[in-house]
C-alpha cells in the first residue's frame, strides 16, 4: 500500500490575498489600491476573464467617486482586518502549519511614493504576524499581490516608470526591518507571468492610455522588466536585513497538453509551456532567455535595461520557485474550431479527459504531478505550492457544509503531490488556496468559494460574517495531524465517515 513521503517539516497551509480577505480598505491610514476599484459584475458572464478583469478609466474615476462597498466588495473582503484572530485561532484548530497573506502596500504607503510609512499600517502586520507566530503558524509573506497604490497608476503610469522600482523597494525594505523577527518566507510578485492577463491590477497599466496593442504590449514589458529588477533589489535587501530570510519567486503554472500526437500541437504546447516559465527563469537563471530578446527585436519592442541591471538580476536570484496551480490547458493548432472552456484567466481547448468546476477550470491533479516534476527538472530549487484549489457554490444545509467535492479535489492532488516527492521531487509545502472563503481575485464574487471554512456573506455584501467549519474543515486536520498518512488509509464513504468527532 501506499504510503505518506511528506517530510516530517512540510508546511501543509492556506493562503489568502490582502486585497480579497483583510477589507478595511478606508481605515487606518490605508491608501486606495487598484483592488479598491475591482468591480462585482454580475451581468458579465463569469468565465469571460478579459471582461471581469478588464478596469477601464470609466471604472476608475467611478469607483473614486464613491464609497460603496455593495460592489466593490475587495473593499470589505471578509473583515479579516478586524478578525484575524478569530480567524487564525480556526487555521490553528484546523492543524496548520502555514498561512500565505500578504501585505497591502497602501496600508504601509498609502500612495506608494511616502518617504515614511503610516505607522498605524505597520502596527497591524506587527499584530497580525505576532498572532499568527502565537498560534503556531509560519507566515508567508506576499509584498505584491495585485493591489499596488492606485496613486502609482493614475501619477506614474504604474511600473512604467522607473521611479516606482525604488519606491517598491523602498516599501519592501520597510516590511523586511519590520516583519523578519516571525517572516522567514518572503514571495516578490504574486504571479508575475500575468501582467499580460491583467496588467492593471499587476503593473498598473491602463491599457487605454496607449495608442494600440503594440504600444501597451511594450509598455507591460518594460513594467515587468520594472519588477524583475525590483525583486532582485529586494532580494539583495532581505539577505543583508536577515541572512535567513528565503525569497521566492511566485509564477501561475499553466501547463499545457498537445491535443494530439501532430508535432505541430505538440510545438505549440511546448511554446506555451516555455513562456509559462519566461518569467521564473528570469527570477531563477538571473538573465533574459534568448528567444524573448529575440521576439523583441522581431516585434521591435523597445524595453529599457538600464547599465547594472542585468548584473542585479545576476547577482540576486530566488531561493525557491512557488507557484499556483488550478487546471491544465490543451493546445491545437485546429483550436479555433473547438469547444473551449475557461479556466484560471486562460482559455483552452475542452480536455475530454477532465472534470470541470462550475466556473469552467478543468480539475487535472496527475497535472499537478507532471508540473512538479518538470518544474523541478528545470530548476533544481525546493518548490512551493502556495495557491491550489476548487472555487465552488457550497450549500449550507442545517448549519453544515457537506463539500465531499473539495475533500476528494485536494485528497488527489495531495496525492500526487506525495507521488512527485516520492519521484525525488523537493516540496517545501502546500497552502490551499483560500482556505478561508474569500472574494475571488477575478470576478469579485463571494459565491465562488474556496475554504475549508464558510464564511457567511452573499455576491452582494449581505450576511453576518459568522465562520462555518465544512466538512473538509476536519479532513484537512487529519491530513495534517497525520502528515498525509490518513491519505492512504482505507476508510468507508467520506460520507459515512463522522467528520465531527
Ligand atoms: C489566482 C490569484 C489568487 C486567487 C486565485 C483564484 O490567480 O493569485 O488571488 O484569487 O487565482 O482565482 P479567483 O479568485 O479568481 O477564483
């Protein structure tokens, strides 16, 4: 039989955004983030991530003008800000090892170009970090997670300007005095590969500002050029701050299939592939991969690399490469004249093969194996799964949520976690993604549920915030208490099974 080979040390955890959890967007100090103008739209359909995702300047000037929360709700999230220990005292119950946050950067700078930070913003992460060391959980600490100052946007042109690389560093070099006493785990920019699929809320780019696709396309560019120099700079500062501090990379693992054996499919899959990891190679080899170089001088894209910057992007390279993972995509070169499904901000071919959630991400855990081993092959650094997971509609029916659904998602993905680690495969951990209901990152919905625990709060804003264990709640702290073990232990219909004892 099959047996658990999760180190004695692995982080089993949650993860969750500041910008999706911790509301408070207008207290304490706190300055206006581009999360603050994400909208709820419920008359666009779900699964068209352009359109969710898409902040126009229209957008902008409106939501600046209004204090509503009804749809806006990343300006309440779940009230985290003010439940926190509630909250953690739950992920402690539960077993946790780890908790992913990160931390909002206007509550530190509230327009991001502040020479000193707004100390009521520092006193909350000092809390929120001393809790969480309290409650014996091991923080990993996002400084970017899609919630830059809008100030930044609307006065710099965000990571366009090269002015905004010092003012990250800046507040990067804040948090490291602040926060390396209970911080060992430090991540740069969550999911740095999707400036291209939002570069609002990653690089701060109005898309409308620019004359036409080549010129915004240049623009998101030179701003991720930005933000690979800003990474290794912090790199640099967490080192010289506290030589124990680990820094990763963060990337979205869109790995995808050939729809068949054609080499002309299996070219195009490997193209993507090779440009889903352009952007950890940088923050991992310290260098530009030649064919990126040369697809600049074809398109003639101009990016600024200043003299020294490559040398800090040498000399400053991560860790660690963590990474989240929610579905596998197929690539055809017939695919226009296929089915498509949706997927995490990606559209791909429908896989015959695979499930599917009901917002259109296709469910492939052997996926998230064959990632592993890959990712692995390629960069022979520990690896770090710190997003993963099933958004659903839970149903709470007499006070209980019966989400077998989410209790069989992770028991296979765990499992072939356990098979990559078996393989050879360093695994450093694996925090859930939103293993507390949180507001989803793309399409602003409270219905789109993640955790482990339910959190009572309807699409617009209603409800009484109470927290609700699931059942997975109870699975997942036998999966902890037994490191993996009660993966691979014959038991009767998860069903039958008393969660509750
Ligand atoms: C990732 C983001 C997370 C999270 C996750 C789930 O792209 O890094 O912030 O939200 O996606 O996506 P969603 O919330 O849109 O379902």
């Amino acid at each position: 039989m099959m047996k658990s080979y999760f180190p004695k040390d692995f982080l089993w955890g949650g993860a969750i955004a500041a910008n999706q959890a911790e509301g408070a967007w207008n207290v304490g100090g706190k300055g206006l983030s581009v999360a603050d103008v994400a909208k709820y739209k419920p008359e666009t359909d779900v699964k068209d991530y352009v359109s969710q995702w898409h902040v126009s300047p229209a957008q902008i000037k409106e939501a600046m003008a209004t204090n509503d929360e009804t749809f806006f709700p990343k300006r309440h999230g779940i009230d985290f800000y003010h439940r926190y220990e509630d909250d953690l005292a739950l992920f402690n119950e539960m077993g946790m090892k780890s908790l992913r946050v990160s931390i909002a950067w206007t509550r530190l700078f509230p327009n991001g170009n502040e020479e000193c930070p707004n100390k009521e913003g520092i006193a909350f992460y000092h809390r929120l970090f001393k809790s969480m060391r309290e409650n014996k959980i091991e923080p990993i600490v996002t400084l970017s997670h899609y919630e830059m100052p809008l100030y930044l946007v609307n006065e710099y042109d965000g990571w366009v300007s090269r002015e905004v690389v010092e003012m990250f560093t800046h507040y990067a070099e804040v948090c490291l005095k602040e926060y390396s006493q209970y911080v060992n785990y430090w991540l740069t920019f969550n999911e740095i590969d999707s400036v291209f699929r939002h570069p609002f809320t990653t690089v701060g780019v109005v898309e409308e500002k620019y004359s036409g696709k080549q010129e915004a396309e240049e623009a998101i560019y030179q701003a991720l050029h930005h933000q690979f120099v800003a990474s290794s700079i912090t790199t640099k500062l967490a080192k010289k701050i506290d030589k124990t501090n680990q820094i990763g990379c963060m990337m979205t693992r869109t790995l995808a299939y050939p729809l068949t054996s054609n080499p002309a499919d299996v070219l195009l899959a490997q193209q993507h592939n090779r440009e889903n990891y352009f952007y950890a190679d940088v923050q991992v080899f310290g260098e530009y991969p030649q064919f990126v170089k040369n697809y600049w001088k074809e398109k003639g894209i101009h990016v600024e690399i200043l003299p020294g910057d490559e040398e800090i992007l040498k000399l400053y390279t991560v860790d660690f490469v963590s990474f989240s993972y929610y579905m596998s995509m197929i690539k055809s070169v017939d695919e226009e004249h296929m089915e498509k499904v949706g997927g995490n901000l990606v559209t791909s071919v429908k896989n015959p093969y695979l499930d599917i959630s009901e917002w259109g991400w296709q469910i492939d855990p052997i996926g998230l194996r064959i990632s592993l081993i890959d990712m692995y092959d390629r960069y022979r650094l520990p690896l770090f799964i710190v997003e993963s997971g099933i958004g659903s509609i839970d149903k709470l029916s007499n006070g209980k949520i019966h989400d077998d659904y989410r209790i069989e998602y992770f028991k296979n993905h765990f499992k072939e976690v356990n098979e990559a680690i078996k393989s050879g495969v360093e695994v450093m951990g694996y925090t859930t993604w939103g293993c507390i209901d949180i507001v989803s990152a793309s399409t602003s919905q409270m219905s789109k549920r993640y955790g482990f625990i339910y959190v009572d709060l309807d699409d617009l804003g209603r409800g009484s915030y109470n927290r609700i264990k699931k059942d997975s709640f109870y699975w997942y702290q036998k999966v902890i208490e037994t490191n993996g073990a009660v993966l691979y232990e014959e038991v009767g219909n998860p069903e039958k099974v008393n969660m509750h004892q």
